[in-house]
C-alpha cells in the first residue's frame, strides 16, 4: 500500500484482492488502453532458501513457482518470457559451481523443455561482504538466488482468477492439483526453518511435461468457465495457501486430512500441509467436481478433492467427521498478518498500524460495497455528444505529474476534447486558458512532493504575473468549471485567494499514518453544489487513492463547518470514519473533497480517473458494465457544459 500501483490508470489486477482487499494475488494484469480488455500478466517467483541445500534444484522451482502463479490469468504457455535475476557470492568456495550448475539446468535444459525463453535479465555477483572485528576477519555470504520475472500477453483481464473463495456461486469444492505426485518434500520450506533446520531433501520441478499440462488445463478449464478461484501453493505450502484463499473471503473453510496424506501419523500431515512443492488449489462448483477432477487425471496430472467452504467462520482440519484441529479464521489471520502489523509499527504511526490491525477481529466487517443512487449505466451526455460538439478541457499539469492520461481518458469518453497543457506553456504564453471551458489540475508528484502538497506548483502560479492573471481571468469566467485531483486538489486548494467561494477551503498535510497510502477504500457522495456529483447524492462505492499529503487541515473549525463538503471516506457500514485504513490519511469528519457554491469548481483526493471502467477496480460486484458508476461525474461535467 506504500507504492502508487494506480497511477496510469490501466492495472486491473493489483494485490490487494476481494472485498476486504487481502493481499494475496497471484499475478498482476494492467491493460493495453482504456478502450481494451487484453493486456500484460506479470508475476515473479523465488525459492532462494532452497539453494542452501540444492541450487539447481531452487533455480528450477523459482520458474515453477513463477508459472504457476502466472496461470491465474488467461495467457498462453509459448508466449511466455522470463527475466533472470541472477544473485551470487562469485569466487567464493562451491558458489561458481553452484551459479553454474543452476543456470545449466534453467537455462539450457527447464527452458527449452517447456518451450519458453530468456531474453532478458541481470546478475548481482557480489552477495558476500568481509570486514574486521575486533581483528578477526568475519563474513557473511548471501545464498545463490534466482528471482524470474514472467510475463505474457493476457487475453482478458476480466477472466483473471483470484485467491478469493467465491460464496455465491452455490455448494462448491477445493481441489488440490499437486505437481509434487505426493512426494511432500520439506527442505526448505517455512515450516523447517521456523524450527531452526534447513533438511536434506527440497522440493523439485521433476517433471517439465506435467507443469505443462498443468498450465494448459488451467487455461482451458478457466476459458470454460468452471474455475471459481485459484492460489498457487509452492510459497507457503497447502495451509498457508487455504488460509489465504479464506482470508480473501472472510469464510471459513473444511479440510479433509484423509484425502491429502496416507496413514494417521502427524509427521505425514504436516508434511502434506506445509511442503512447498508445486502445484495449486482450484475452488469448483460441486456439480462441476467430477468434470474438472477428470479433465486433470486425463492430463496425466494428481489431483483429488479435499474440502469445501464452511459457515462456521473457522479453518478447520478433520479425519473422518473428527476435527483435528480448528480455529477462527480470524485468529489465524491475524496470526498471518502480525509481522505486518510490528513493522508497520516501527515504520509507520503506531495508532494507525494498530487500527489497521485490530480491524481484522471485524467478524462482521461487510466489506467493500457499492450503494448507488443513480443508475451507473445511464449516459446523462448522451444528448450532447449527439450534437457533434467537443467543448476544449486542458489538462493542466506541472514537473512530476503523472496522472494526465487516465484524466484525459475519462473526459474523452464523457465527450470532451481533452488537450495537455504543461505550466510552462501557460508561463510562455503558449497557451491561453481563455480557449478551454474545463481546466483539470491532474494528479502525481509535483516537483517530486518536495515542496509541500502541491505548494511548490502553487507558487508557480501566484507568484508569476503571467500565470496569475492568466488564471485569475479564467476563475473569474461564469461559464467555466475546474477540477483539482490529488497534487491538482492540493494547488488549487492553495489558491484560494483568486478561486471565488473558496475562502473556507482546507490545506492538506502529511497523512495521518506518516506513509504514502495507495489503497482502494469506501467513499460516500454528500449533498453539494458540485457539478460532478449532480444526481449522485448519497452514493458510496470504492475508489482508488494514493497520496503521502490529504489530510485536510481547516484554519480552524468554523471553517471547517462552512467548507462545503463534495465526499467523505466512509467505513464498510457506510459510516463517516476518521479510522485508519478506511480514511487512510485521516481528515477529519472523513472530508476529502470540497467544492464551492456554485459548484463549478471541486477538489478531490482520492483518483476517480483511474476507476472510471469497472476492469479498473481492484473490487467491484459482478455484473456491473464496461462503466462503472464513477463515469456518471465526468458525464455530468459534459452535460453541464451543454
């Protein structure tokens, strides 16, 4: 949540997944334009603790893991490539011979067996550090590491599966297709190490034919529709891996220890939960079980069912009808999330690490939603586009803003003429604002945000007489409007001095938390003059933020009761929240947007732009069309304008 994963507005698969935005994907999607469904999957995979024990052996699985992880979306097996990230102590004793035998057995014989490439990558060949203490010589060597990047084409990013048990699909099943053949081999694996071992034996990519089968039937069961979930299971193991996938779900979930290990004794039971081998789990429909379960042994490839979704809200293991061992999703959740929790405490603020923690004993927490007022495919310009007319929008934008395009995107499907105009065009004269009858300040990094929340850019205005009075003229006009977004709210919200109506407006200072916040969070549309939001009073529904500076900071609460209010962050019940993450930068009363009392001039935090188109939204319902319902404040612009 630290790195701006939005901006461009084309990611349609980001990590964060599902309603409760878990953070367990496999893969990655961002699409070819804003008119498209195809795109670029990317994943990554590693098995570098392997290498400790069998290096070839970690390179051949970090290109195991990283396809089967890949299989999540719709590609095809011969268009994919790799990229090797090569990591070695060069010259130290065995290391050369490792790197060597590694990169034989990826590069000239896995490779080739599956039928993909190489054709890019790089090498870090100095992991080893040497120094003197106390005049003894110490070191510290870093193990051999290969890190593989894959990409490939993606069909359609709409047909991406996720981790995330789907509960409304009726009875289903979890099918465990294991690459491992049963071998459940424990070296190196999370379970030895966090008992202070290493092992003797690692799992292994045995067979390159089985992986591939394995991916194309993947591919073919997703393109038939009888997949509802999918998780890789070579990070982790099988636990790990049906924690998560309920975690996604807020669901509790049944697992048949009979079906995954022979015999009673345990030492077989954890093996077969916590071996990393490859393989993954698939949630089917129940009534498409036997269909799917052949389709796999068909390939050639192990595969059996081994539990299904509960009510109960608990993981539970049984034997027989007998459980073994079961405890509240929650509980285990949180387990699964405290390491998170102690280093967001230590980097971040404290308070805001804790609530983000805490939220997770939410049993009820909803989830993200939609509540609309309007209805999200009415094209409320549709009779203005009619006319022909495209009214000139400029969108303005300074040094380090980056979110100019996805603006533009969603103004020309409203049926604007969107033009790009940089402040030094306005600052040479180049451009004259009289010409436009919308002016977008976009978001981004205004001058790295090194100068102050959209200060710096600011001050490039009121402290150049060109700028100013090119500006002050078109504020002035009765027939224009102005949107600021992000680093764009953050500047006009510091004009406020030649912006009529907004005297009452916030500035807005570091986020509560003390990071930079990307996440995807509930907001509701308050009753106000602004033109954007006309019709859409009362509306909540998720959108895509990333600031390190909104928290909007009043000169004091008389202003702050005036300050007309546009949107506020609200919690999964649709209550106005100052609580972290649900307002991730923690602006009082949830306030995060402002417009004035004409309503021709708004500010907002969080990006609409880059969610304009439902493939957009890391969420949304199933069902909603090609726009989703924040598309309606871009129309509502061009039927203002007439």
């Amino acid at each position: 949540s630290i790195g701006d994963r939005s901006v461009g507005g084309l990611c349609a698969r980001d990590p964060f997944v599902g309603p409760w935005q878990t953070p367990v994907a496999d893969c990655a999607v961002t699409l070819l334009g804003f008119h498209e469904y195809a795109g670029e999957a990317y994943c990554m995979g590693e098995r570098a603790p392997l290498a400790v024990i069998d290096a070839p052996a970690s390179g051949r699985m970090a290109v195991g893991e990283a396809l089967t992880n890949l299989a999540a979306a719709p590609v095809e097996l011969s268009r994919v490539k790799l990229s090797a990230n090569w990591m070695a102590a060069a010259g130290h004793a065995g290391e050369d011979a490792a790197l060597y035998d590694t990169v034989r057995a990826v590069a000239l014989e896995l490779c080739p067996a599956l039928g993909i490439g190489i054709p890019v990558g790089k090498d870090s060949l100095s992991m080893k550090t040497t120094w003197e203490e106390a005049g003894r010589r110490k070191e510290v060597v870093a193990p051999l590491s290969l890190i593989v990047s894959a990409f490939a084409p993606c069909a359609d990013a709409r047909r991406v599966l996720t981790p995330q048990l789907r509960l409304d699909a009726g009875a289903s099943v979890l099918i465990l297709v294991d690459l491992g053949c049963g071998r459940n081999r424990l070296g190196g694996s999370i379970l030895a190490q966090v008992y202070g071992q290493m092992g003797d034996t690692v799992p292994d990519l045995d067979d390159a034919a089985a992986l591939k089968r394995f991916f194309e039937e993947v591919q073919a069961l997703n393109r038939d529709g009888m997949l509802l979930a999918y998780h890789d299971r070579s990070d982790g193991g099988l636990y790990a891996t049906v924690c998560e996938m309920a975690f996604a779900a807020h669901c509790g979930l049944t697992v048949d220890l009979d079906a995954i290990c022979v015999g009673g004794k345990q030492e077989r039971e954890l093996a077969a939960l916590f071996a990393e081998e490859l393989g993954a789990v698939l949630q089917v429909r129940l009534q498409d079980r036997d269909a799917v379960l052949a389709r796999l042994h068909a390939g050639n490839l192990p595969a059996q069912t081994i539990g299904s979704p509960n009510q109960s809200d608990e993981i539970r293991l049984v034997r027989g009808a007998t459980p073994v061992m079961a405890h509240k999703r929650m509980d285990l959740q949180r387990a699964w999330s405290e390491t998170t929790w102690r280093m967001q405490a230590l980097r971040d603020n404290p308070e805001c690490a804790r609530e983000e923690y805490e939220r997770i004993l939410d049993a009820g927490d909803p989830g993200l939603h939609a509540h609309l007022s309007f209805e999200p495919n009415e094209d409320v310009a549709a009779p203005y586009i009619a006319k022909g007319a495209r009214p000139g929008i400029a969108m303005l934008r300074e040094q380090g803003v980056n979110g100019q395009v996805e603006m533009a995107a969603a103004f020309d499907r409203a049926g604007f003429d969107a033009t790009d105009v940089h402040m030094s065009d306005i600052i040479s004269g180049r451009v004259a604002l009289s010409a436009y009858q919308g002016l977008v300040a976009c978001g981004g990094f205004s001058y790295g945000d090194v100068l102050g929340a959209g200060e710096g850019w600011a001050k490039s205005i009121l402290l150049n007489a060109r700028a100013r009075d090119e500006f002050e003229a078109y504020f002035g006009r009765g027939d224009v409007f102005a949107l600021g977004v992000c680093n764009g709210c953050q500047m006009m919200s510091n004009l406020h001095e030649i912006i009529p109506g907004t005297a009452h407006w916030p500035k807005f200072l570091k986020n509560r938390s003390e990071q930079f916040e990307a996440r995807f969070v509930m907001v509701e549309v308050c009753a106000s003059p602004s033109l954007f939001f006309a019709g859409m009073a009362g509306s909540r529904m998720a959108v895509a933020t990333a600031h390190g500076e909104g928290r909007a900071a009043f000169t004091d609460s008389e202003a702050q009761a005036k300050a007309l209010v546009a949107l506020r962050f609200v919690d999964n019940r649709g209550a106005t929240t100052e609580s972290y993450p649900a307002n991730p930068n923690g602006s009082p009363a949830g306030i995060t947007g402002l417009t004035t009392a004409d309503g021709r001039f708004t500010i907002l935090m969080p990006h609409p732009e880059r969610v304009f188109r439902s493939v957009q939204q890391s969420w949304h319902p199933h069902g909603w069309a090609e726009d989703s319902p924040w598309m309606r404040m871009f129309r509502n612009a061009r039927a203002w304008v007439g």
